[in-house]
C-alpha cells in the first residue's frame, strides 16, 4: 500500500505521457511522508472502449482511485487527495481548458483485518537509507 | 460520477460489439435523470488471460460495477441496478442461451468525503439546454 | 462470485504465466467449498504504464482483489486470505527472493441488496454433478 489505479479513456494519450504522470504521482506520494516508498504502486489502464456523457469524440476522462491502508486521519486524507487532484489539474491543464474532460479522485481504505502483503522491495530501501 | 467499469472475457468479442454496449449503457444511465450526463463515464476491459468457473473454454463473463455519489434513495439504487441488469442480459440474450455466461453487476457507492472532481464538460452540457 | 482481479505490472510477463496463475488460483477458489464453482472468475490486467516505490526498472508488483458475496464468517475469510496469499508466495519465490517485488491481496464483500447476476453455468455443472 499505497496503490494508485488510474483509468483514462485513450484518447488522452498523444496529450498525457502515462508514464510520466505515474512516476509524477508516485513522487508525491513517496514525499509525503504519509506512506511507506516501497509499497507504492502506480498503474495506468487505458480503456479501448467508453462512452462518455453526450458521447462527444473529443470527451476525456481520467479516474484515480487511491487505495490506502488504514491509520490516517481524515484530515490527512482529505488534504492529500485535495494536493493530488490538485497536481492531476495542473498537469492536465490543456484538458481541462477545453469542454471535453472530466477528471475524478477517490480514496478508499483497505479493511486491514483482511489483508495481505509480502513485499521485498522495502527491506531494500531501509538498507540503503 | 457515476463510473461503469465492464470488465469481460476477451472471447465474447466476436459476438458483442463493446464499444455500443458501452454506449448503449452511457445512454441508459442518461435518460434515468438520476445522474447529470456530464459525469457519466462507462467503458470496458477485456481480460486476455481469465479462468471461469470449470475453465470450459466456452466460459465466458461479462462484471459490471457501477459506482455512483451518494444521495440516491436504497430504492433507486434496487430499481435502476435491476433496470440495467435486464437491459444488458437482452443485449446478450444469444450467451445467455448457452451453459457457459455468467453475468454480473454490482452498485456501490463513492464516498463524498473522499472523493474530487474536475468537470469541464457539465458546463457546456448546460449550456447546450 | 467470486470475482478475483489480478493487476500487475506487466514487466513480470516473462516470468509468470499468467493464464497458468489464473487457472491454479480458481482451482483453488473452486476446491475450497466456500463457493460456487459456476461464479468463479479470475482475470488478470497488466499494467503498461506504472511506477513502484523508488523506480527501480526491476521493481515489479502483483496485487489481488477477491470480491466475495456475504456469507462467510470472518475466520473463514481470514483463513481463504491466507492460504491464497501462501498459494501465490509460492508460485512467485523467484520474484520474491529479489528485493523488487511487492504482492498483496485485498478481500471486499459484495453488498448482496445491491448486487445481481445471471448465470448460465450454475445449472450445466449442477445437471453434470
């Protein structure tokens, strides 16, 4: 945890480097000192097929859904999802100027009684801090 | 808001065309007057790799989740799940026929609390009417 | 149900065989006896575009979601997670013996007053037993 599915309809492509945007967001959620850096994971799912509101060509969407683990508060939450919709917009800016895109943030938290992890990459990270 | 996400076997592609199934289903969502139409974003996923049931490699599924904003009535909710539900086994009528379709869609809700939208296509939606 | 949805990155493609995982987790799904054979679907979703904890190209990650339907005890639920998690553990020791891996798996019940399904597969494999 955390994990971060983005679903955009791919349209957006030559305008978004999907790559790029999950390594932006990956960086602010490492920096925020709210999780821990070796159990983020960023992914991006373009959707071939979609409809969207009056079904426009030129309509745009992209849906973060942020799946987090239990133990921040809400304040916590409610301020890291305002600064990451709010670095999603600056990024997608160019979008957002035209009336075709809608952009949507949801945070949900995992039940921590039923989950599980097994995860290598953060004994790494704490060897070389 | 609302999100339809179809997830689906890759081999009902020959018999259902996915991209007017999301269409007919965006239009659907429209006309209930339930949702604004500028937040409606429906679109499909096809799995390549999958494993149903007893794996006959006749097996095929098609999940829809819907998840909507909060404000909707437990009624609403039963009776337009039901409507949608009806309106996509008549679309796959001809898999339903065959011992080998599973069929299945899941309402939930957003949490208003946690949850952010940017939305540039409401206003020209409204100032289209 | 049940639904499990099998995200991960797709640099892991030439290590795992992700049609022969799908198939090894519903036989486990199926052998359980906690759920009806005919509604099993696993499916799988490899994410081209992603970013994992540091960055590292070899980070690379598997996350499982099991939407189950209402109806088991906690323990029950608790002891499935486990064994899965296990059963997953094992097929990926490779991946897990280098410092770049992260797994995880999540259970949601899906809430039964919201939920619908059709299902053609139940009947065959009840009329063949």
């Amino acid at each position: 945890m955390p994990h971060l599915v983005i679903q955009y309809s791919e349209n957006i492509e030559p305008r978004i480097d999907m790559k790029q945007l999950c390594d932006q967001l990956g960086d602010t959620i490492c920096a925020s000192d709210m999780f821990p850096k070796g159990g983020v994971r960023v992914r991006a799912y373009p959707a071939a097929a979609y409809s969207i509101a009056d079904q426009h060509p030129q309509n745009a969407f992209i849906d973060l859904v942020l799946r987090i683990g239990a133990g921040r508060t809400q304040d916590q939450k409610r301020n890291f999802g305002q600064a990451l919709i709010d670095q999603v917009s600056e990024i997608c800016q160019d979008l957002l100027a035209e009336p075709h895109f809608a952009l949507s943030l949801e945070i949900i938290e995992i039940d921590p009684d039923l989950s599980w992890k097994v995860n290598t990459i953060h004994p790494r990270l704490k060897s070389n801090s």
